[in-house]
C-alpha cells in the first residue's frame, strides 16, 4: 500500500506540475484503526474525516 500511494502521489505531482488540476488526497497516512468500523468501512466519524479531506484539496484546485 506504500509503494502504491508513493507511485500515485509522484504521478499527481509531475502532473500537477504540467499545470493539471489534480490532487493526492493520502487517506492512507491520515486515518488509523479507529477510523474503520470493521477494518474495512469507515466510521461515521471516518467518512466525516474523508470528506473534509477531499473538501481541502478541492479548495486547493480552486474549486470552493
């Protein structure tokens, strides 16, 4: 899952960097075990969690 999201992270900034609009939302480094009701599925608490993340790097895009 590491190497994954390192991969998707290093293509979004070099198209970032060609002047795409697009953004890597890390939901790996951001939720931990109490985010999840059943190892699987977030929590009420998690998708809240989820969604103010992607809410952030929209805004980052310019997008409000």
């Amino acid at each position: 899952c590491i190497t994954y999201n390192t991969a998707v992270a290093q293509l979004v900034q070099a198209r970032a960097a060609a002047g795409q609009k697009i953004a890597f939302v890390d939901i790996f480094s951001n939720f931990g075990p109490s985010d999840y009701s059943d190892g699987l599925h977030l929590t009420p608490a998690g998708y809240a969690k989820l969604a103010d993340l992607i809410y952030t790097a929209l805004r980052g895009l310019g997008y409000n």
